[in-house]
C-alpha cells in the first residue's frame, strides 16, 4: 500500500502491517553495505576508524624473552638444595642486557623487562634472597621458568592481531604500537547528512514566533553521530512543502546515509513517504514498536534513508534501535548485539499488550542491588526523559502491566556498539 493509499484510509504499512523490531532490524542490515573507499592512517589518526586490512605482528611481543620481577636470573637446577649460593657474575637491566651467559653456580641480578641472560632459565624475585658480597643465599628453590616472559607469549610475529572491520579503540592503539604498526590501511569515513522537517521548526538562536519550536533532533542526532565518528553533514531544516522535500532528498542522495526526522507519519503535512517514493525507494515503513511507530527506511540512490519520527524520543529511541546498527555495518564494522540484563523495577509500569515499547529509565544501587525506576512521564515529546535516564526498559510485546518489584529487561545507554 502506498503512503497516499494509506493516508486515505489504509490500516496497514507500506510494505504489510507494522515489523517486529528484530525484524525491521535484519531488513535494514540486509540492505545495507560497508563503504569501500579507504585511506592509509598513520596509528593516531586512525583512532576510531575501521580497519580496510588485517593487521599481523611484524615482531615477537615481547621481542625477547625477559624478567617479570626484579630479582636474579638463575639455571633452576642450581637451586635444588633450599640454601643454596650462587655467584652474581653481572647485571641485565631493562634496555642494557648483560652479554655474558650463566654458567652452572652463577647468576645475574636483573631487572623486569631486561632481557633474560644466556644459559639462565627463571628468575628469583630479589625479596626471597639474601647477599653477601658477590654470594647470593636463595632461601627456597625455584621451578624452571618461574617470573620469566617468553619472547612471543603475548603476540608472536605473524600472528594476526586485527581483522578487517575492527573499529580501533584506545587499547588497540597500544596493540598496534606494540606490534610496530606505525600506518594502518582503513575504511572511507561514512558520510551522513540529515534534516530537520516541520514548518513549525526554527533553529536555536532565533527568535521564535508563536507557535514555532527550535530544532532539537538535529543537535541530538548530531551528538549520537559523533559517538560512531561518521562524517556528519547537516543540511538544516526542510519547510513542510513536497516540492522542498523531493528537492532536499535529491541533494541528499549523494552521501552514504540520509537521516530526516518528522513528516514520517499519516498526517495531512507528512511528505516524507512520498517525496521518497518519487526521488527513491521506500523499503518499508513502521515498526511495531512504541515510541518510533513510523519510521521509513528506503533507499535515495546508493544511500540508505532513514525518515525518523519527529517526536525527539521516538527519533533517539529508533536511531539508537534501528539506525546505529546500520550505520556501523556501513562503516564496515559489525553492530555488537545489544547488552540487556534484568532487574526488579521500583515502581509499577503502564503498558498495553501488543507492540514493543521502550520507556526511559534509570539504574540505581541499592541496598538490594540494582533496580530500575522507570522516568515518571513517558511521553515521546519529552526529551528530558531521556537526558535524565541512564537505560531503555525494554518491555516485550506480549508484555502487558508490570508491577513495582517485578523483573524487567534493561539496555543501559552505555552500550558497545561495536563487535
Ligand atoms: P511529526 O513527526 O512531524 O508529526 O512531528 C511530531 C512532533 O515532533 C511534533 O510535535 C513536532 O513539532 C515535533 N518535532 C518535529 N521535528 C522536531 C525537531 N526537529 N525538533 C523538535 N521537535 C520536533
Ligand atoms: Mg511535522
């Protein structure tokens, strides 16, 4: 049924009735497809991007076999006998290693990280010994090995450390750096523009007339785009007008992803849909889930389109279900499964049978462990609810009244995003 069709009467989506979540979810990643351009980084300016090539170890790490404690490297077998002395021959410290060998009743005082002596096997921390001039007294034995790192136990040279997709965090900087990447081979950032629609939305910092509101989903989107490092492109706010629209969306369709919010829906100014449908493809619209019923997904040219639903809940809850995952498979990653754990909630919650519905929460300690305590107004409209709330309760579709105490599912905001 088309947009038009709907808005004289039909009862149903575009595309059948409204998705399940998981569903509309697995649709939109199907359709979706990692940029292929690609860039050479050298290792800080690739935090955060994605990786175009697997990374292997062009060393050992540790590059040699080396002392985990400060102490004395010793050959194990010489201390068999609890007493035993052996003759301190010299020393290895951390980037000075001692170029002599340990022969049989010697050892070499040592320092952790410096490289483990010839003919030496373990190493005795300095606090179980006792020196008298060049003796070293060890009060107990050894094994063979003991506080010894082996050249090549954390990463050997050749192993593949990172594979293609991997988005590059602050340890895997380190990572890099260890195994000598100075340069890195790495995905296109993914260009995404989006808009703002509505007649009544004037951007922040101008007066507003009666009846007008400023623009908050282009900020929020903005920050939420930030987190994933795409590159943003903001294209300000489109009037309610089709012509304007079909116009907007052209200009659009030259980045990787477009995202717009309000005008989604059946109402008599909602020219979304049908400014999709004549400049793109519409995919399918509305999720069984509450807030973010309508939302399109279509295509403008090679970009995905993403029509959000104007009410700024709903247009964070459906970027945060829906859009985000997509965006980082188009970054060329893999979207991390949603982390979701159940706790008892404080208060009773309100909710009809039948659809999916996200309400704002927050997670707190108590003396019994963590609890919820839902946000007391759900509407979708108000976006305090979601600056005050730490989580989504996720209440299932069959779901219906939940009562104070009673488990529920919860996605604290702080998700990995990334696989
Ligand atoms: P719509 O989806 O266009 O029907 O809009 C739903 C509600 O969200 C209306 O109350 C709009 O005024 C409001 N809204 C739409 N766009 C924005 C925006 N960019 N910032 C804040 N509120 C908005
Ligand atoms: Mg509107």
């Amino acid at each position: 049924m088309t947009p038009s069709a709907l808005k004289a009467g039909g009862g149903c989506g575009h595309d059948g009735p409204a998705l399940p979540l998981e569903q509309a979810r697995g649709r939109i990643l199907e359709q979706v497809e990692a940029v292929t351009g690609r860039e050479r980084l050298g290792l800080r300016e690739a935090l955060g991007r994605i990786l175009a090539e697997p990374v292997s170890a062009a060393i050992d790490v540790p590059n040699h076999t080396n002392s985990a404690m400060d102490g004395y490297a010793v050959r194990a077998a010489d201390l068999a006998e609890p007493g035993a002395r052996l003759r301190e021959v010299g020393e290895s410290f951390a980037g000075h290693p001692f170029d002599g060998e340990v022969s049989p009743g010697e050892c070499v005082r040592i320092m952790t990280g410096a490289v483990l002596p010839a003919g030496a096997d373990s190493v005795v921390m300095q606090e179980r010994t006792e020196r008298n001039g060049d003796q070293v007294i060890f009060t107990e034995g050894c094994k063979t090995g003991a506080n010894v790192r082996a050249a090549g136990e954390d990463v050997a040279r050749g192993q593949k450390v990172f594979d293609v997709g991997r988005r590059i965090g602050s340890a895997d900087l380190g990572v890099l750096a260890s195994v000598g990447a100075a340069e890195v081979d790495v995905l296109a950032r993914a260009r995404v523009a989006f808009f703002s629609t509505g007649d009544e939305i004037v951007p922040v910092g101008d007066p507003l007339p009666a009846g007008k509101i400023h623009d908050s989903n282009r900020h929020t989107l903005f920050g939420l785009l930030s987190e994933l490092g795409v590159e943003i492109h903001d294209l300000g706010i489109v009037p309610d007008v089709p012509e304007a629209l079909d116009e907007a969306l052209r200009r659009a369709s030259r980045f990787d992803a477009v995202l717009t919010t309000g005008g989604v829906s059946v109402g008599a100014a909602d020219y979304v849909l049908e400014a999709l449908e004549k400049v793109g493809s519409v995919g399918f619209w509305q999720v069984a889930m509450k807030p973010g019923r309508p939302l399109a997904f279509g295509h403008l040219d090679k970009a995905i389109f993403f029509g959000l639903p104007g009410n700024p809940v709903s247009a964070m809850v459906t970027f945060i279900q829906l859009v985000r995952p997509a965006l980082v498979k188009l970054a060329g990653a893999r979207p991390a499964a949603p982390l979701a754990f159940e706790v008892p909630t404080r208060n009773a919650i309100r909710k009809k049978a039948g659809r999916r519905e996200f309400q704002r929460g927050r997670l707190v300690s108590g003396e019994h462990g963590m609890m919820v305590e839902p946000f007391g107004h759900q509407g979708s409209g108000v976006l305090r609810s979601m600056s005050e709330a730490n989580c989504l309760i996720n209440l299932a579709p069959d779901q219906g009244d939940v009562e104070a105490g009673e488990r529920v599912t919860v996605e604290p905001f702080a998700q990995p995003i990334w696989n």
